[in-house]
C-alpha cells in the first residue's frame, strides 16, 4: 500500500474485546451450559405440548384414558405427566464441547421409541363386595369383601412412540440465537 492511504486500528479495547472471544471460541462451556438449558426446557416444552416431530401424539387407548378418570388424575390430558416423573427427570449436562439433554427414568426409551412389552401369566388377588346390581371390585379393606385368587393371561401391551427429545428447525436456529447471545455478552464485559 505505498501509494494508497490506510487506517490502522490498534485499539487495546479491540484487541482485549477479539481475545475475549477467541477464549470463548476456544472453550465454549458456558455457551453449551446455556444450549443444554434450553434443551431441557425445550423436551419439557414437547411433553406439555404432547407433540413430536411429526405432529400431535397418539392419544391414549380408550381403557387407559377410563384408568386415568376420576380421583383427581388428568384422565386423557398429560399423556406423560400423570405423576411428572418422567418430565420433573429430563436433565441437561455440558462440557467444552458438547450439551446434551436426557433422562434416567427406566421408562423413557419406550415413551420415546414406543415398542411392546410382554406380561407373562400371573395370579393376583382380587375383592369383590356385593351390591344390589351384583359383585363389584372393593378395597381389600372394605366390609363385606370376598378375596379370591385370579388367573390373568400373558398378553402383549403396544405403547406407541411419543417423542419428547427430538430438535426442530426453529429449535436449531434458536440454539444458534444463545451461541450469538453468549459471543454478544462476552465481547460486551469490560
């Protein structure tokens, strides 16, 4: 550039703000520690919402929403929040390079996959009171009740997939939205 004119920046507050960065760009913990909590509150976001990826979720078999009715349960609504569990467990973990979100409910890979599950032949115990139309179930407490040992066959239950970890396209760009807020908030500290 000898005989065209330049300007030369060598600004301390430049220079202080690019090596802030580039340490962030180096070990982006706290940006992935930010990512893993919006992933948590995103999977929670999909159970309250009771949507995959592909849409609404299957509702609940009609003898599993009459199980769920009454005695202050959430009957059809919920589908995976009878008892939170399940939501209250979804955590998030993160290191330099990465952040994740799942978690250790033994029951989740099937919500999430869906699959069957096999229940072999048992016996239980049932009680039964009388009443003007007939027999009835009861509490083994209740007076008047009849215990009696029943056979219940091996049958098959199908549970289908409802996906609750899963990112969509507005998921991506928004995790791209707490990468750009954490480079903003780090060149921003004075």
């Amino acid at each position: 550039m000898a005989d065209g004119i330049r300007l030369s920046v060598a600004n301390d507050t430049v220079s202080s703000t690019l090596d802030r960065i580039d340490r962030v760009a180096d070990n982006p913990a706290a940006i992935m520690a930010d990512i893993a909590t919006f992933l948590v509150q995103r999977s929670q976001r999909h159970i309250e919402t009771e949507t995959g990826p592909d849409g609404k979720w299957q509702p609940l078999a009609p003898r599993t929403a009459a199980k769920r009715s009454g005695r202050g349960r959430r009957g059809t609504a919920h589908m995976l929040r009878v008892s939170n569990r399940l939501y209250s467990s979804i955590t998030g973990e993160s290191s330099a390079t990465e952040a994740a979100v799942g978690t250790n409910v033994l029951y989740a890979a099937i919500q999430q996959l869906g699959g069957t599950v096999q229940i072999p032949e048992r016996e239980q115990e049932i009680h039964l009171v009388k009443t003007n139309r007939g027999q009835r179930f009861a509490r083994a407490s209740a007076k008047r009740a009849k215990s009696r040992v029943v056979t219940i066959g091996a049958h098959t239950i199908t549970i289908p997939a409802r996906p609750y970890l899963y990112l969509t396209d507005e998921d991506a760009a928004e995790i791209e939205l707490v990468a750009q807020e954490g480079f903003r908030r780090e060149a921003d500290l004075k």
